[in-house]
C-alpha cells in the first residue's frame, strides 16, 4: 500500500511539474502576443504620421471648419 502513495505523490509531483512548465510557455506565448500587438500599434503609430505626413492631410469637406453650426452658437 506504500508503493501506491509513493506513485500517487511522484504522480502529482510530475503533474504540478507539467503544469509549472506549461505556465511558462503559455506565459511566453502572451508575452510574445502583447509584444507583438505593441509593435504593430507603434507601427501604426509612427507610419501614417511620421516625418510631418500629417501637414499634408486635407479634410474631406471644403469647409475650414467643419463642425462649426451655427445654429448651435446663436442659442448661447
């Protein structure tokens, strides 16, 4: 009855050891994850805006402001 409770512990000395070392890949898999979303958001970040691409951007309507309403500054 002693080799049983001997195997059963070795089992669950074997198990915690697996579920140790699948923490870890699972925590690398994350991190990799979350590292590579921050670079593709850097990414979109800096491509689009870099180097003053942002001066050349033209609003799609002709108006300089075009969320100005009058109607809306006459009730004040």
């Amino acid at each position: 009855m002693t080799s049983f409770w001997l195997f059963l512990s070795g089992l669950f000395k074997w198990s915690f050891g697996f579920y140790d070392a699948l923490g870890y890949v699972l925590n690398w898999i994350l991190f990799l994850v979350a590292t590579a979303l921050f670079v593709y958001w850097c990414w979109e970040l800096v491509v689009p805006l870099g180097n003053n691409k942002d001066k050349d951007y033209t609003p799609p309507s002709p108006e300089a402001k075009p969320y100005y309403d009058p109607e809306i500054m006459k009730k004040g």
